[in-house]
C-alpha cells in the first residue's frame, strides 16, 4: 500500500471514502501514533490505527401509514406520506 493515500486506503475497511474521510477529520485515524491528513501518503510498514465511534443511536420514528388507493391483478397504487422513498 505504499504511495497510497490515506484516505483510498482507509476507505477498504471503512466502506466508502466518505466515510474514511470524515473519520481521518474527526481524529479518529493515527499513522504511527500521529494524527495525518486525507492527502497524507503512505510510505509502506506504518501502523494505522483507527478509533471506531459508537454509532449514533437511530431515532425513534413511527412507522409510516400507507393505504392501498387502487389494487387488480396488474396494478398496485399505494397512497404514502411525503418523504418515503420508492424504489
């Protein structure tokens, strides 16, 4: 992993680049026991350690009302709140 940055390397365990990002700005990430930047560039046999945090507790939302508005063989047509994604 020599010559790769930080970040793109982080981003293997930490599921996106986003994400390994954000934990390297949060000081979460040490390189040989010292805080580095996303940018920084491995240079190959350096301890990376990170400090996972506790994830954020989900809040508590009641589930959503749906109600069927039309429904044959074919067809579904189902009323939803505003704000629930469909896929």
């Amino acid at each position: 992993d020599a010559g790769e940055r930080l970040d793109v390397f982080l981003a293997r365990v930490a599921g996106s680049r986003t994400a390994a990002q954000a934990l390297i700005e949060a000081g979460h990430v040490l390189v040989d026991g010292m805080g580095r930047q996303k940018r920084h560039r491995l240079e190959g046999g350096e301890r990376v350690t990170i400090d996972w945090p506790e994830p954020e507790p989900e809040p508590d939302v009641p589930p959503a009302e749906f109600r069927i508005a039309y429904q044959d063989d074919d067809v579904l047509v189902v009323d939803k709140p505003a704000g629930v994604v469909v896929h």
